[in-house]
C-alpha cells in the first residue's frame, strides 16, 4: 500500500528545500506559498483520494481525525499552522511570517541583509519561530501521522 498523500508530502518537502536556500524575496513568497498549500493538501489527498479507494484507510484516516480534533493541543501544528496558514494563504493572501532586514556585526561593522536568514512567524502559536523550522515540524507531524494510519490499515 503506498499512499498518494505521501507524494504530496514529498514534494511539501521539495519546497522546504527549496526555501532553506532561497533568499529573494518574491520567489521565497512563491515557495513558502506552495509548501503550505501542499501541507495541507496531504490531509485532503488522504481522505478524498487515498480513502475513497479503499474503505480500510477511509476508517483509520477518520479515526485519525477524530483523535486530532480531540488533542487539538497536542496537534496544534495542524490546527494552528497547517490548517490556520492555509486558510490566511488562500483565502486572504496574507503571510505569516515577517521577512524583514536583519543587522549583523561582522569585523566590527554593522551589515544589513536583506536575505531571508531568519523569517519569524508573525502571531499565532508559533510566533517568532523561523517559518521554515515550523514547516519542517509540520512535516516530520504528517510523517507520523501516515505511518500510523499505516500500520493501523495493515493491522486490519
């Protein structure tokens, strides 16, 4: 069984990989833009396509989320990042990270860079984290999470 969510995961992946090395602006904000519309289409290519074909991963995918919405805490990273970003994304365009200059000292001068070094998460629950360091959690979370229901379809 290989399920069609993992090669949406994989390429959320790409697009952090991408990210980690990206520093104009624009394309970060294009990169950053699709690797959270692809967090959060792993959860939707699960349940829409992956458990439409067979009824065994229809009831664990449920199951699933029935556990996620009773711990929201302990999947906050689905609730206050995949979910909350997606929705702030695509429905009003807006970011959630800053991408501002930042001042370093360096041989006893100060430089400003205007590269994406550090891009805090604006508000939310993962405020002044890097948003890449966020995206990378909510990926290992969606690695977990298919491995579970992976072994809980294998189990039946």
């Amino acid at each position: 069984m290989v399920l069609k969510a993992r090669n949406v995961l994989a390429d959320c992946r790409n697009a952090l990989d991408l990210l980690e090395e990206e520093t104009r602006p624009e394309v970060f904000r294009l990169y950053w833009v699709a690797g959270i519309a692809l967090a959060r289409a792993v959860g939707h290519v699960l349940r829409k396509v992956d458990g439409e074909h067979d009824a065994t991963i229809k009831r664990a995918v449920a199951l699933a989320y029935t556990v996620w919405q009773a711990d929201k805490q302990a999947n906050a990273i689905f609730w206050d990042f995949i979910e909350q970003e997606r929705n702030q994304i695509l429905k009003e365009y807006e970011v959630g990270f800053l991408a501002v200059p930042i001042d370093v000292v360096a041989g006893g001068e100060l430089h400003t860079l205007d590269e994406h070094l550090f891009c805090p998460m604006a508000d939310g629950a993962f405020a002044g984290e890097d948003c890449r360091d966020i995206l990378e959690q909510a990926i290992t979370w969606w690695e977990s999470q298919l491995n579970s229901i992976e072994v809980t379809v294998r189990a039946r």
